[in-house]
C-alpha cells in the first residue's frame, strides 16, 4: 500500500482529528465526548493546552454550542439542543412545507407498520430477546429503524412547522 492509502478515508482511531486546528480539535473533542469534561480533559483529547481549550471552549459556549457547568473544576459539554436546532432548520431551509409534510407521512407509515408488526407502541415496549435466535439480528435492525424514524418523524414534524409558519404572511 502507498503513502496516500488513508488520504481520502477517516484518520487513524488514535488520532481522529489529525490534521485540523485548535479550534477544530477542541470542537470534535466536545462533540465525541459522552459526559461533562473539564478543560483539561478536553485539551488533551484535541491535543492542545488546557488554556486554548478554555478559550475556545468560551467561544462555543457564547455561541450556545457548549453548555458550560459552573463548579470546580468548570466542566463542558456539548448542547443537543443547539445541534436539534440546527438540523431543524437545515430541513425547514432545505424543504418545501408539502416536501416535509410527505416525509413525515412515510416516517408515520413506516413507525405504524412497525407498531403493527411488533404489537406494541414504541420500540422500547419490545423484548428482542422474546424472539426466535434466527430472527434476532432482524428484529435489533428492526427496532434502531423503528426508534430512528420516530426520532426523523419528530424533528421533520418541527421543521415543518418551522416552514410553515415562515411562510406566512405577515399582517402588519
């Protein structure tokens, strides 16, 4: 294999952000992250110094990209807020109303089918582990499907509102 084998593919797992700045790393290191992280943490998964961390971390967090927890040490985490936010608007920006009012129509089709299939309201209602071994993998696959698609259901539903109600006319 030649030099440019990882060019184009993900960076390697012990260095994910390889090749980007501070701000980047510091910014991937606080979306991978799974709980509140302390400046510090955060800087040595970006590979930088506690206080470029901190400056940056203050950027995103004036942003509302970062939710900063008072304490000591002061932690950081991600906004899932903000990220929702944002993909909302992506589809309401991206999508006509009646574009989205058909994707969340199939998304209803597609969780009815499962609540049908399954006999039950919602993926957590189902025992997996209830089903035949051969059928195991599938009825798994199943249920991610199905917890997705409430999930694109509820978000295009907000950005169809969202549309909608920007495309109103205004009676001033």
């Amino acid at each position: 294999m030649g030099d440019g084998t990882h060019r184009d593919g993900p960076p390697p797992f012990e260095r994910p952000f390889a090749g980007e700045d501070t701000k980047q790393r510091v910014y991937g290191a606080v979306l991978h992250a799974r709980e509140p992280m302390t400046a510090a943490e955060i800087a040595e998964r970006a590979n930088c110094s506690a206080e470029s961390a901190r400056t940056h971390l203050s950027f995103y967090a004036d942003l509302g990209i970062v939710v900063r927890h008072e304490g000591r040490p002061v932690r950081y985490e991600r906004n899932d807020d903000y990220f929702e936010w944002r993909r909302v608007s992506e589809l309401a920006r991206e999508h006509t109303v009646d574009e989205l009012q058909v994707r969340v129509s199939e998304l209803t089709d597609r969780i009815e089918g499962y609540r049908d299939e399954y006999d039950a309201d919602s993926p957590a209602d189902v025992d997996a582990l209830a089903f035949d071994a051969a059928r195991i993998d599938d009825v798994y696959a199943d249920l991610g499907d199905w917890a997705t698609a409430v999930e694109e259901r509820r978000l295009h539903e907000r950005a169809r509102r969202k549309a909608a109600g920007s495309a109103a006319p205004s009676h001033g």
